[in-house]
C-alpha cells in the first residue's frame, strides 16, 4: 500500500515532494500497463514536474483508478497551486461519487484561479441544483452566461427556474431551445414546466419526447483532456463514441492501435475473442464511414473467417450487403444469426425488413410480428408492421401500426403521413385529413405531403359503391 503525504480532503499544498503513485501496471490489458508504466517513469524522471504528475494522474482517471488519480492529482496542485486543471478535475471525481457539497468547495478553489473558464460556472450550476440551491445554481449559470452565451447556460437557468418554483419564467427560455434541439432533457424539462402551469396537452407531448431523458452534457475542452489517456476497454469506447458522433477518423486511429495489442487471429480464441473481435467488427464500421467499402468488407469476411459464430459480424456484413442491394445475401446472414441467438427482436426486424425490401410481404409480416414479441411496442418494427400491412391492402391493421406508432412517437412526421394515407384507403376521410395535418404540423417533406393529399382527393373523389 502507497502511503499518501496529504490528506485528500485538505486543500493546503503538501511542502514535500511526493514519489509518484504506481497503480495498475499489473492489469492483464497489456495497453493500460504498458502505457501507465510509461507515465510512471515520467514522473519519476521529471520528480518535480507538475505537468507531468498531472499527466500521470489524468492516465489513471481515464483508465477507472479513481483513488490512485486523486491522490496524484493533490500532487500535481501541491506542486504547481495555481493550475486550474488539478482542483478542477479533483472537483469531477467527488462529484461523481455524488459528494456535491465537497465538490463545490473544490470548485471554488479552481474558480479562484480562474473565473472566466465558463463549463466550471456550468458544473457549479449543475451541482448547486443537486444540493437543493436553486437560487444560487440560477446565478452561476448566469455567470456561464455571460461568458458564453448559448443552449446550454440557457438550459441551465431554466432548470433553475424550474426548481424554484417559477415555471412561467423557464418555459420562456424552454420553449425556444425546445424548437432547435431533440434533447430528451430539454422536452421532459419543458413538459414539467408545461403541466405545472396547466397546459396538459402541450405537457403531454413535451414528456412524451423527453421519456428517455438522459442529463444534459455540454463541451468542456479542459475534460476532454483526460481522453488522450484513455487506454484498452476505455479506449475502445471513447473510440465507439467519436464513430457514432460522425469523427470517424479519431476512432480509426484509436481502433487501428488497440488492434496493435488484440490481433484478429485472437478473435478465434475463446478467452481472449471478446475485444478482438469487437475492434474487427468496429473498424468495418469506421471504414465503412469513411467511404472503405472494400476495406470494410475484407474486414468483416475476415472476422466471419476465424469466428463464424460471433453474431455482430452478421449484422454488419448483412448492412454492408443491403447498401449494395445484394438483399438475399443480407438475408442469409440475419438468417444465421436468428439461428444463432433466435431471441434477439432485433434480428427479426431486420429480417423482416429485408422481406419487405424484397417484396416478400407476407414472410416479412411474420418476421416483424416475431419481432414485437421480443421487444414489444418498439416504433420502428411497427412502422414497418404497417407498411407491411398496406402492400398488402390491409389499411385499418396499418392504419392501428401507425396510430401505435405516433403514440410512441408524437412528432413522427412519416408515422402521421403513412396514417393518413391508410385511413384514406379505407375511406375515413375526416381522420385521415388530421393525420395529414398533424403530419404537416411535425414537418414531414413537401413531396410526402403532396403525394398524400392528391391520394386522398382522388380517393374522395370515387363514386361511393
């Protein structure tokens, strides 16, 4: 056990020059030893240096060792007190813990150092509405404000406002942010806000949208910091995050090292398959992204070539196959991964979705329906369960998929299109003009709208049998 010359808790810089703390060069993740080992010579190297103590503290907070970082981070303050980074970054540790109280006060230590960083402003905020404080969160977030305009200060004055009691004021602030962003948060935020003061419908809709609300995160470049050591499974994450957020060529990097210490020919070895393959399947979706088709596929006929059995590589293979339209070979290979794990809802909707794709309607309506029983009430399997159902002039079933459907999702504009068009087909033509209207409403494109309307004229103008 490390022996440790300054209290966590105490504030004051230790006058002594500490020996870096050495964690985690015993993990079996050959990538998170190698490179804390790397950053522990460092220090030690450069005893004196806060900078590189600071590095070595961000490594262990990147890679999960909360107390090793802690504890290197009050050496990285006692040796240089006036960077802002070290307290700052102690203050996120204790507040991930859920310690908000202990965590302000660090923060005012770091805001003492520096006031015009406005994500501290932010967190101090976040944090002041967590202890109950709502009045002094609405001056700190005012604080961000001034220093840097925009949604997410903005939101966080509503939040605020919201937990003060003063839900007129918050839906001022709410209902402009709510036109601009798909936030969860900010619908549930809005819808709260909405039902406080009585407007029930307009609530509903609001809460409906904000029903898989998640807290609000905003940039902040000093964090950010902390990723570059971000090493092994933290690193592969980090590297799924910057694919799906469209930096597909950060990930390519962060995905081509790892595979520097988890080979393909390790996919095929049943105790250390797991990362290996999971990177082969990841980069054929990085390459894919970047427009390597060809190199996608090599990739993912690879992975299938040692492993066979792993089911993602199925699904990615099958994707690569329907943007070429080779739709039977996408099928084979949902095919084989329903046979390899056949509870997965996922997997029949997609195969239903290929059925559909190739015309097979009644086949693709037994899949989706599959799918339902798995995962019941999911909107785009009963988006496609109606379309289904209207290739094959079933329009009140389709019209009963689509009416689900904009339960589930109330601003789905091609959910109320499709709906107005079913109605239309079964000649109930006063609903299917509200669907068309809500459809408008909820911004659905011209052409949909157009081609609706003509349909329903024409469908009114017929002589009644």
């Amino acid at each position: 056990m490390v022996v440790i010359g300054c209290s966590l808790l105490v504030l004051g810089a230790c006058t002594r020059v500490e020996d870096p703390i050495a964690d985690g060069i015993d993990s079996p993740d050959k990538d998170v030893a190698e490179y804390l080992q790397g950053m522990i010579q460092s220090a030690r190297a450069m005893k004196k240096s806060a900078l590189a103590r600071g590095r070595l503290a961000m490594a262990y907070d990147a890679n999960g060792l909360r107390e090793a970082a802690l504890a290197t981070y009050k050496q990285a303050e006692a040796l240089d007190p006036e960077d802002f980074r070290w307290p700052y970054f102690i203050a996120h540790l204790v507040a991930e813990d859920g310690e908000h109280e202990q965590a302000l006060t660090i923060l005012e230590h770091a805001l003492a150092i520096d006031k015009e960083y406005a994500p501290a402003w932010l967190f101090q905020g976040s944090w002041l509405l967590k202890t109950e404080r709502p009045d002094d969160a609405l001056i700190a977030f005012k604080r961000a404000t001034n220093l840097e305009p925009g949604p997410s200060a903005d939101f966080g004055r509503a939040q605020a406002l919201v937990a003060a009691g003063r839900h007129a004021e918050a839906i001022e602030i709410l209902e402009p942010i709510s036109k601009k962003s798909m936030h969860p948060q900010v619908h549930r935020t809005l819808g709260e806000a909405l039902r406080s003061v009585g407007r029930t419908v307009e609530a509903r809709g609001a809460l409906a949208k904000g029903k898989d609300a998640e807290p609000l995160t905003w940039p902040d470049t000093r964090l950010k910091e902390r990723d570059a050591h971000r090493r092994g499974h933290a690193s592969y994450q980090l590297a799924q995050r910057l694919s799906a957020s469209g930096k597909v060529d950060d990930a390519l990097k962060i995905l081509e090292r790892l595979q520097g210490y988890h080979p393909p020919e390790k996919c095929g070895q049943e105790e250390e398959f797991f990362l290996a393959c999971n990177l082969m399947n990841s980069l054929t979706i990085a390459y894919d992204r970047t427009g390597q088709p060809s190199k996608a596929l090599e990739t993912v006929q690879r992975g299938l070539s040692i492993n066979p059995k792993f089911i993602p590589f199925h699904f990615t293979i099958a994707n690569l196959y329907r943007q070429e339209r080779r739709l039977e070979d996408a099928l084979s290979h949902v095919d084989r991964a329903i046979e390899l794990n056949p509870s997965r809802g996922y997997a029949h909707e997609q195969r239903g979705r290929l059925l559909f794709g190739l015309t097979r309607y009644d086949e693709a309506k037994s899949a989706l329906e599959t799918a339902l029983q798995f995962e019941p009430a999911k909107r785009t399997t009963l988006f496609y369960l109606g379309l289904t159902e209207m290739e094959l002039s079933n329009w009140l079933i389709a019209a009963g998929h689509f009416q689900h459907t904009t339960r589930i999702e109330p601003d789905s504009s091609l959910g109320y299109v499709f709906l107005a068009r079913s109605l239309g087909e079964f000649g109930r033509f006063e609903d299917a003009w509200q669907a068309h209207r809500n459809a408008q409403q909820y911004g659905a494109e011209p052409g949909e709208l157009r081609a609706t309307e003509l349909r329903i004229r024409e469908l009114e103008a017929r002589p009644s049998e």
